[in-house]
C-alpha cells in the first residue's frame, strides 16, 4: 500500500508555522525574562523607596505587559499565518500545476497546458523549460510515429519481392537463374542499403557523427564527387558537368562526410533525370560562403513540397518507388543534418513538376 504524502502547501504551513510559533516562544520567554528586570532598575533609578509602591507597580506592569505579549502575540501569530497561507498557495500552485503537468506527459499526453509561474524567476524559468521539453516530446514522438510508418511502407516492397521470388523459385515456377539471383540480390541490397542509412540518420539527427573538421578547398571535395559519380552517370547516359571555381575556396569541414553531401545529391539528380538529361555541378564562392549548386534537367519538384524534401522517407510521387536499392528515401535528410554540423545551410529549388531541379549548399569560408 502506497502511502500518500502531505500536500506542498500543507508541508509549507506547518513549516511556517513552526517558524511563527518558535519565534513567538522565543519573544514571550526573551520579555518575560529581560521586561520585569529592567522595569525593576527604572523604579529604583527613579527614587522610588516605598516597598508597596514598587511592588504595586512591578504587579501593573506584569498585569499590562502579560496582557499586551499575550494579545499581541497572538494576533502577529494570525497575521503571520494569513501572510504565509498567501504566500504558500502562490509557490506551492506553480508546483502542482507542473506536477500534474508532469502526470500528464508521463501518461503520454504531451499537449499539455503549463500555467506561466510569475511567482520568481526560478518557477518561470522551471514552467517554460517544461513546456519546452513537452514540445520536444511531442515532435518526438510524432516523428517516431511517422519513422514506423514510412519504415514499414519502406520495408514492404523488397520484402514481397523477396517472398514472392523465394515462393516461385520453392514451387518451380520460376527458372533458377542468373536473373532470378540478381533480383533478389538487389533487394537485399536495397535492404542493406535501407539499414546503414537508417543509423546514418539516427547518429545525424543526434549529432553523433564524429565529423573530423579541419581546413580543406571545397573545390576539391567538389570535384572528387563529381568523379566518382561519373561511372553511373556515364551508365544511365545522363550528361555530369562541373564548373569549378577559379579562386581557393577553403572551408572547415569533414572532407568525407562532405563528399558524402554531394555524392547524395548527385545520386537524387541522377534518379530523377531521365536518359540524355544533364546534371551540372557549380562550385563558387561569394564574400563569405563557398557555394556547391548541383542542378538537373530532370522530374522537378511542386513549389508546396520544396520545404518538404529533406524530410525522411519524402518522395515527390509517392507511386513512384525505386526498384534498384539505390534510393532509401533518407539521402537528403542525411546530406543536410551534415551540412548543418559544418555550420551551413542546404536548399531546394524548382520551378515545378518536369522544369528540373537544383540544391545549393552554403558553407563558411575559413577565415
């Protein structure tokens, strides 16, 4: 059986209480221990000899000075209380309201309501820091929501492909052949591919990559992309240009991850360009940022999904899912939560549906 706690406010007044009472003891035996004495060495320092008359007043005085403690210790007492009770409920309401602000987050109601504590500036600071972390819970788990789904729409493809190739190939159906493996292969592939970009994600978003960040020219992590991608650009007959930059463009960053960035998006332009179009990477730099710009003649994006396009699992046409494993749907989330940790920016552009294409990336030049 749990047992179940005083209230805060109940805590606080007895607390307080405490504190009144024991001062208010301390006061009463301070006087009655110091008054008389001191009333005692007036009347003698006065000149007053007569013994009835001493002790007539010592008695006055005792009768007025018992009454006016006794009557006035009890009403600072009552004000004292009254006074704690106002001042009790203002810092112990904050604190319930977070509480059951707390209950409601704890249950997994994250809309929660938490009243703005003007009390001092510890209890607001407490009230907008809760809020805050309920918000970010709230993002949280309705990012994790939406992760679990996009993943079992994700996984749900290479994995029948897979069952209905394993059924065939088990019932004889289907010859075992060169071409059979190399399908199944591909959605293994697929489902490697769908993993590794998986935790790539997850460690961006956490800002756990482990960049190394030292002085390289953008140019050349630039043309290095450029390069490796052209083999798949050269298969798919789609045309790679690259038009450097004449000046050094020297940047803090991970060369690697860099790469990573650029080979991403080169990857999303050659998905989306069809054979014969081109693709054209521009490095340059400005007063303060070196600049890459990878554009495409290809499918294009609607103006209403340009702010949409970094997220997980985004595509343009949702009917349209990638076949070869080559796309995972989480390369531009990946390309930009790096760029971000360079401490740079990435952005989409499109003039609409089949007018192509084009994601600029910004990072600081090293000054």
């Amino acid at each position: 059986m749990i047992r179940r706690r005083p209230r805060l406010a109940s805590r606080l007044m007895i607390a307080q209480a405490v504190v009144v009472g024991v001062g208010a003891g301390t006061l009463l035996v301070s006087a009655a221990l110091v008054a008389p004495r001191l009333f005692h060495e007036h009347l003698a320092s006065a000149g007053v000899d007569s013994t009835g008359v001493r002790m007539h007043a010592e008695e006055a005085f005792a009768s007025a000075f018992g009454i006016s403690v006794v009557v006035g210790t009890v009403m600072s007492l009552l004000a004292a209380l009254a006074t704690s009770w106002l001042l009790v409920r203002r810092i112990s309401r904050p604190v319930e309201d977070l509480a059951h602000s707390a209950q409601e987050v704890a249950a997994g109601h994250f809309d929660v309501d938490v009243p703005d504590a003007i009390f001092s500036r510890e209890l607001q600071q407490l009230s907008a820091s809760f809020t805050d972390m309920a918000r970010r819970l709230a993002e949280t788990e309705s990012t994790r929501t939406q992760l679990v789904a996009d993943l079992a729409h994700e996984l749900r493809t290479p994995l029948a492909t897979l069952e209905a190739y394993i059924d065939a190939l088990e019932d004889d159906v289907m010859p075992r052949d060169a071409a059979a493996w190399a399908t199944m292969r591909t959605q293994v592939a697929r489902l490697r591919r769908l993993a590794g970009d998986l935790r790539e994600s997850a460690a961006a978003a956490e800002h756990a990559l482990g960049l190394v960040l030292e002085p390289v020219d953008g140019r050349d992590v630039a043309a290095a992309a450029v390069n490796a991608a052209l083999p798949r650009y050269a298969a798919k007959q789609v045309l790679l240009r690259y038009a450097g930059c004449a000046e050094p463009c020297p940047v803090r960053a991970d060369g690697m991850r860099l790469q990573q960035v650029l080979a991403n998006l080169l990857d999303n332009a050659l998905r989306h360009t069809p054979t014969g179009g081109r693709v054209t990477v521009t490095a340059r730099r400005d007063a303060v940022a070196f600049l890459v710009t990878v554009a495409d003649t290809g499918e294009g994006i609607p103006p209403s999904q340009l702010s949409s396009v970094f997220d997980r699992f985004h595509r343009v046409d949702p009917s349209r899912v990638s076949v070869d494993g080559s796309g995972s749907g989480l390369g531009l989330t990946i390309a930009k939560a790096i760029v971000a940790d360079h401490g740079g920016t990435i952005t989409a552009r499109s003039d609409g549906a089949g007018l192509g294409s084009s994601f600029m990336v910004r990072l600081p030049l090293l000054t």
